[in-house]
C-alpha cells in the first residue's frame, strides 16, 4: 500500500516526477489534463456525444482533481510534473486547451474517427492555414475550421475535439492506450513512476477521499483503467530506477498490475459516450436503506422542477451529491436529511469540496424527512463560510443555530 498522507513523500515525489520528465517535449499540464478525463468519464462526452463539456467545466474538474486544499489560493493547484504550485485565479489549463499546446482539433467527428486523420502529423491537416512567411511549419499558422485558431508551432495529439459553433468539447477514446501512450510515456520511452505518481495525485486531495493509504487497484478504480492501460503508461516496478529513490526513502510496497486481477468498474463509471441530460447518470433502484437515497431523489426532483439539468456523484468520492447545470451557471449539491432535526455534519472531503466551490456549493438540508411526502428544503449557500467545529473524526459540526441563520428562501 502507497502512503498518500505523507508531506515528506509529497514532496519528494513532486521532485522525482520533475527529475524524471525532459524538460522539453513533455506536456505535463496535457498528462494532468488526460488523468483528469480519465478521473470523470461522466463528465467528458466522448466524440458522437450530442452534448459535449464547456472549458469551465473542464477547468473546475481539473480544479478539484489537483487543488491541494491545505495551501493557500495563491499557490493550490498543483503542476505535479514541474514541482510547482500555482493560483487558483489563474488559467492554469487553459494553454492546454487550446492550440498553443495542442491537444484539441476542431475537425468533424468522422475525421477525427479516422486513425489515418487522427494519426497524421497537424503540418498535412487538411484545414491548415499555414501562416505566408512560415510555409512549412506551424507557427503562427490556422484552421480554416475556425478563424481565431492559432498555433505557437508545436504539434500534439488530437484528444479532444472542440466544435466550432457550440465550443463544447468531446473527447477521442479515453481506453485507446495505444494512442495516448505517445502523450503519457516521455519522449526517452521511460514510463512515469507510480511510487511518485500516486501520492502526487492524491496527497491533501479529494480523490484520495479520507485514505490514508491506497494501492493499484484503488489508483486503477478510481481513474478507471485496466491493468494493460496502466502498464502502458506507468512504471509499477518497485525495483526500476525510477521508483527506487522514492520506495528505498519511505520503505513501502504495492500490489503489481499484473497480480490484481480483472478490474470490475461500476456501471456509474462505464467510459464511453455520455449525454448529460436530467437523471443521467443516477442510480436505477433504490438501495435496501433508502432514505438517504429518496431524499437524494427529492432535492434532484426539485431541481429539475426549476429546470436545472442534474447528474449524481454520490458514489464519486467527490464532496457532494449532486452537479446541476442551468445555462452557464453550474452548482454542487450536498443532501443531508433526517428524521427530526437535521444537524449538518460534513466529512473532511465534502468540507474541501465546500471550500473549493465556495459560493457554488449549496446543503440542501431536509428536516423531518418522510420518502414520499414533499420534502421541505432548505438551501444553505457557500456552507464553508459559516463558523464550524472541526471533530477529532475529521468531520465538521454546524450548530444548528448558525446554519439556520443563514438559511434564505432563495433556491437555486
């Protein structure tokens, strides 16, 4: 098991993962990108999809993946390839996501479809506009599939492609690992080590979801990959060069790829194409203790009544219920219910959830819950400003008294 609470080891991962990397020629922040899709395949329709992903969306979901709650805003987004840390106001993805850095193409679905179209070096794209005083190099060149597309003169994979009127994007098959390995595995064929990797990615982080410890199988569930995809991209020797500083230092092991078996990946999470739309991708019964369930379902009902498009994340391990989309305005929803009197008690995840979504971030608390009957809402906005008492149990206590001033009869 890989200690993933470590400061220490955080750090020396961070540099072992910099030292590991060439310093040019390697997308770190496009590697981050592509665990973040493998992270939320719910949230990445791939291409076919009839509704695709904003760049804010994407922006927020890399947020949340990378962003280390413990450090301050100025510094919270974790580079984990360069050993930095950067602000949360800044664009940290936004190179990423467009043709400076090139990991989007505008074509057609079918094109893109198309390993000889998608294979191709950008330089024999059909939509190239080559810049006049640059013939023969990307530089300063467009597409004519959009005229405010401009590269800096790198080339790059085609994993995402971005449509030209609606700017969502869709992304070209996550699982493809024959594909994506020339993005992931350095230009030197030296895979990335997982002894740095993981605690890298799961240090103060919300993936790591309360764990203290995690092993392959816990990195392979929770950024779905199977055992080949893994051992394309990542080296799992514990005795390789590139794991060796890291696992000598803080003395730990793990369960290699190859000794754990078929993955069985919730159907919540299955990749493939997703159509975002009111009830998708929910649970389709509810379980034996339903409660919480049907309450869940409630505050989904109304939400849907005020014409806000809403998945469940419940099971996701990422601090709330609910995400609801209306228009350009997206917000998280953590139901708590009971009985009686409801006393709100946050995990240490739901509460790093709460700080990073800010005003975003909505309780909906349900007093005197009965399934069936209407339910009764109130709607506690950006929870993470109110005074709490932190537990021993990591959990976040709010008074009843202080929540329930703050409670207003806005809804969403």
């Amino acid at each position: 098991m890989i200690p993933v609470n470590d400061a220490q080891l955080y750090a020396a991962a961070l540099i072992q993962l910099k030292s590991h990397v060439p310093a040019k020629g390697f997308r770190g922040k496009v590697v981050q990108l592509f665990l973040g899709i493998k992270r939320y395949p719910a949230d990445f329709p791939t291409i076919g999809a009839s509704i695709g992903v904003t760049t804010g969306r994407v922006e927020l979901l890399l947020d949340e993946l990378y962003s280390k709650s413990m450090r301050p805003a100025s510094s919270r987004i974790a580079s984990i390839f360069s050993n930095s840390h950067l602000s949360t106001t800044a664009n940290v993805w936004r190179n990423s996501l467009g043709l400076q850095k090139p990991a989007k193409c505008y074509a057609t679905d079918l094109e893109i479809l198309d390993p000889v179209f998608r294979m191709a070096p950008r330089l024999n794209c059909p939509h190239l506009v080559p810049a006049p005083s640059k013939q023969g190099t990307l530089e300063d060149a467009g597409c004519d599939l959009y005229a405010k597309a401009r590269y800096r003169g790198e080339d790059g994979i085609k994993m995402l492609r971005q449509d030209p009127l609606s700017r969502e994007f869709f992304v070209y098959d996550p699982t493809d690992h024959g594909y994506y390995v020339d993005l992931v595995v350095p230009a030197n064929g030296e895979r990335i080590p997982i002894a740095a990797l993981i605690p890298a990615l799961y240090f103060d982080s919300t993936v790591a979801n309360g764990r203290t410890h995690v092993d392959l199988t816990d990195f392979m569930a929770d950024f779905h990959m199977v055992a080949d995809e893994l051992t394309a991209y990542f080296d799992d020797d514990p005795a390789s060069p590139a794991n060796q500083p890291i696992v000598t230092a803080f003395a730990f092991s793990w369960t290699r790829a190859a000794n754990t078996g078929p993955l069985i990946i919730p159907p919540s999470a299955t990749v493939g194409p997703v159509v975002i739309v009111p009830a998708t991708p929910n649970p389709s019964s509810a379980p034996a203790i339903s409660n919480w369930w049907s309450a869940e379902r409630a505050v989904q009902s109304e939400l849907e009544a005020m014409n806000w498009q809403v998945t469940d994340h419940s099971t996701g391990g990422l601090g709330y219920d609910l995400f609801a989309k209306k228009q350009t305005r997206t917000i998280y929803v953590e139901v708590k219910s009971s009985v009686g009197a409801c006393s709100v008690v946050l995990t240490d995840n739901e509460m790093r959830a709460a700080r990073l979504h800010k005003s975003d971030y909505v309780l909906a608390v349900l007093d005197n819950f009965t399934p069936g009957l209407p339910p009764s809402i109130k709607w506690i906005w950006n929870p993470a400003s109110i005074p709490s008492v932190p537990r021993t149990t990591t959990n976040h206590y709010f008074g009843r008294t202080g929540l329930m001033s703050a409670s207003t009869a806005t809804t969403p």
